[in-house]
C-alpha cells in the first residue's frame, strides 16, 4: 500500500518492510526469511510495476532475524543494489559478531527460529554513521535496541523512519520489547533523541504508520520514560 507520495509499505511482511520510489527503488527492511523476500518483488512488479533491478539500496534498520531475512533474495534479483547498515551492526550480518543470545523461554524459540529460518550471512556495503545521507534519507544513529540500530528522515514528506525502537499499534506508542532490546538505557536516550526532531509520519518497525500529530506523540512519550539515574 502507498502511505504518502511515493513510500510504499510492502503487505504481509513482518517486520514492516518499506519502500522510497524515486529515480530508483530503496527498501527499507526486508522482513523474516522464508517468503518475504519473495514478497517483496512480487509488490516491486505487480504494484508498482518497476523490476527488482532498479533497487538502488537495502537499508536495514539493524541486525535482528526480522529485518535481514529477504536480503539475500534481493540480492539474487538485482545484484547490482548496495546493502547498507549501522557500522556497529555490521558485524552481525557478516557474521564477524556472534549473534547475542536472548534469556528466558522466548529466547529459546528465538534461537529455534533462527536456525529453521537462517537467513544466512552476507556483505555490507555501506555503513552508515550519524549524519549520512544514503538516497535522499538521512540517518540518524539510535543505538539502544541493537548497538547499530538507525533511524532514517525524509525530509521531503517529512517521515521518519524507526526500525524497532518504537511501535505504534494505531492506538498507543510502545518501546521496542525490553528482552530483545541490548542496552535499554541506551534506548531512551535514542527516543529523547529521535522526540527532538519535527516529522509529520512515524514509520515502525512493527505496528501501523503513526501520522496526525506524530513528532508530538512521541515527545509526549519521551517525557514520560524513566529518567535511567
């Protein structure tokens, strides 16, 4: 579905995979492994009847199984398309970091899922540090969920685009889930961070665009977190 001029949201992919239509395509995520990928370029073909070729960039948002799955299948479809991540994730997907392991039962299916649905390792080709621009988009470094975790402004529609350090379910803003989250304090200081900028469309990582009133929303939020001593 189109959710302003020109940033599309890719349906049935968890989690959130979107996608900035300009002079080329950018995805932003790419969902869990086993079909999303698939997905993906059925919208790129049947929806917005371009091909897969014309993906210029895959800017993952950070690291996590949700995010990285259908990479490797863009990648098949059009080699030619640059992945970029946060410097500090990219140890993850390339396997140089072992991936971190997640307490509790929840993290036991975790570690299940991950080895039934592995979406392999692969190559980073740009890194992305605070302040980068990378097709129009500017990054913003939001470290807390995942150490490289970025958040990604347009500001010709003025969006925001946050991976998983926030959620909006339609009714109520959320933190990204505390036991997936590596550094909490950290987290907060991110969404003070990311409370800071004006934006008029929120775009999660899971949950539904937050529009009417969205930087506000989230100041509120901000000024309600724990103050972390």
């Amino acid at each position: 579905m189109e959710i302003v001029t020109g940033i599309h949201q890719v349906d049935g992919v968890n989690g959130n995979c979107y996608i900035l239509v300009r002079d080329g395509l950018t995805v932003i995520d790419t969902g869990l492994p086993a079909g999303s990928g698939k997905k993906i370029l059925t919208y790129i073909r049947n929806t917005l009847y371009r091909e897969p070729a014309e993906i210029k960039t895959i800017v993952i948002t950070h690291f996590h199984l949700d995010h990285i799955g259908g990479v490797a299948t863009l990648k098949k479809a059009a080699p030619g398309a640059k992945v970029a991540i946060g410097k500090a994730d990219a140890g993850y997907v390339s396997g140089q970091i072992a991936l971190p392991v997640y307490p509790g039962i929840r993290g036991f299916l975790l570690r299940i899922a991950g080895a039934i649905m592995n979406p392999g390792v692969f190559p980073v080709d740009i890194l992305l540090n605070n302040g980068d621009q990378i097709d129009g988009l500017l990054c913003i470094y939001i470290p807390g969920h995942t150490p490289g975790s970025v958040g990604l402004f347009d500001e010709r529609t003025k969006t925001l685009f946050a991976g998983d350090i926030l959620r909006y379910d339609g009714t109520s803003i959320t933190e990204g889930p505390a036991l997936f989250t590596m550094d909490l304090k950290g987290s907060h200081q991110s969404i003070r961070k990311i409370a800071s900028l004006d934006f008029d469309l929120l775009l999660p990582g899971h949950g539904v665009p937050l529009r009417d009133g969205a930087s506000e929303k989230v100041r509120e939020f901000a000024a309600a977190l724990p103050a972390d001593g």
